[in-house]
C-alpha cells in the first residue's frame, strides 16, 4: 500500500467518512440526477455479477441489485467502515466488503465494474485500474461517473470561491493528486484506461445538476459539510463560519430554481471493456 493510500484510508475512515455517512439521505438526494444516468449508461442487466466500486453507503450497490435481479449478484466495495455500516443497514442481499480496490486480489468473474465517484482518488490510477481489469470476465465492460474541472461545476466552486476571503490561505491543488478532479482531463483518463488493457473507451459529457436544498440556508449548510469548502473551513471558529454561510448564500442565490438550489454538476460519463 502506497502512502497516498494509507492516507485516503485515514482520510475516509475519520470524521470525513462520518460526516458522509450522517449526511446520506441528503447526498442521495442532492445526486440523484448523476445517480440515474450512470445507471442508465451502465445498463445492468437481469444475471449479471457486478463489482461496485467505492459503493460509500450502498445507493448505488443497491439500484444495481435491482437490475440484475435475483439471478444476478452485486459486491460493494469500500475503504470507508462508517459509510459501509450505513450501508449494510440499509437492505440485505448485497454483499459489502471493506477493501482498497485498488490492490484487493480479484479473480475474472465480473461482469461490469461500476462506480459512482469512486475511482478518482488512486494513488497510482494506471496500476488501480490494471488490478479492476483482472476482476472483468473475458466480454466484461467498465462504467463509471467521474467529474469533469472543478470550474465547470458550481456547486463546489461557487461557495469556495465567495468565502476565500474568509479562509486560512490554501495551498495549490496539484490537478493530477489522487482527489476528485484528478480525471477532469479526459485525454488522460483515456491513457490510463488503455494502458491498463482496457478498450472500446467512451468517455462522454454529462451535463445536469447538484440539487443543493430547497433554498439558500440548506445549500450553505451543505456545502459546508461536503465538497472543496468544507476542507478548507475545517476547524474555523463559529464566527468565521458564520460569516462564511453569509456570503455563501448570496453566491448561491443566482442557482435558484422552481425543484430548489440547483447549480450545474459537469461530470464524465466513462465506459469501457475488457
């Protein structure tokens, strides 16, 4: 295990990891709209076996045993213990490992390999994808959501970009650091795939949105507790939080909507076989 691993796994099983897990219903929500075109792109079918990567707390593992039915059987794999127990909770008839997936032996069973914004923080992406490939039956196929730069989506830029004033100064984010725009660029990501064996690449836009709450207070709220600003507001006293929801509200007023706060979520829709 690499270092930048160990530290992803420190990173998820901590208050990170918590906070996702408490926040679930709230996320499902706020992805509902990328969670349906992943799974409409990746197409399960009934009897299919399929290996769900970064399955965090199950939504997605269990829209996938759904679709491939009782004859069928779907694996959530994750780093993160409080995101898993939330999603063993919430059903039976999906198994949930905790594993890096990155380097867990697989043997070449699957039929698709599926993730919902859980490949992009590998510490080594070429050798992370190489290893997926051995869990691919011979005619299996990959899919996956992915976000495209961080500038073509709102929801995480706005709110960062109106409370920088009010924040500790922050350091330059290398865009190839395992992270979740480390695949904004798509000539990469399409490398990397190939020489980790796999073919027939399809990498397509997804354009649609982050519903973020019904009005300004709630998509605040949210972001402060998920994406780019609430690392960077992490351990800030209330005053300067309080400070930070003020002029986040005003940023986000702009993405108001008749379904709530709902700025533009720009993301790769990402397709392959082995």
């Amino acid at each position: 295990m690499t270092d930048s691993n160990a530290e992803q796994i420190e990173y998820w099983n901590g208050a990170a990891g918590e906070r996702w897990a408490a926040f679930q219903p709230v996320l499902d929500r706020a992805l509902a709209a990328i969670s349906d075109a992943v799974l409409a792109f990746a197409a399960g079918r009934p009897g299919e076996r399929v290996l769900d990567i970064g399955c965090g707390t199950g939504t997605t593992t269990y829209a996938l045993a759904k679709a491939v039915g009782p004859s069928g059987s779907v694996t959530g794999v994750d780093i993160s213990r409080p995101m898993l127990a939330v999603a063993r909770a919430r059903g039976v008839g999906v198994n949930f490992r905790e594993a890096d997936a990155s380097t867990r032996l697989f043997h070449p069973t699957h039929d698709l390999l599926f993730s919902r914004f859980g490949v992009m923080f590998f510490a080594d992406p070429l050798a992370a994808f190489a290893n997926l490939h051995k869990a691919l039956s011979p005619h299996g196929r990959l899919a996956f959501v992915c976000w495209r730069d961080v500038k073509e989506n709102p929801w995480a830029s706005a709110p960062i970009a109106a409370a920088r004033p009010l924040l500790p100064p922050q350091e330059p984010v290398d865009p190839l650091a395992p992270g979740p725009y480390a695949f904004a660029d798509d000539a990469r990501l399409r490398r990397i795939l190939s020489d980790a064996g796999y073919r027939d690449i399809r990498i397509d836009k997804l354009d649609t949105t982050m519903h973020m709450g019904e009005g300004v207070d709630e998509a605040a709220e949210q972001a402060l507790r998920v994406g780019p600003l609430s690392r960077a507001a992490a351990g800030l006293d209330d005053a300067t939080l309080d400070r930070i929801r003020t002029v986040v509200r005003e940023a986000l007023k702009p993405f108001a909507t008749s379904a709530g706060i709902s700025p533009a979520a720009a993301c790769w829709l990402v397709g392959a076989r082995a």
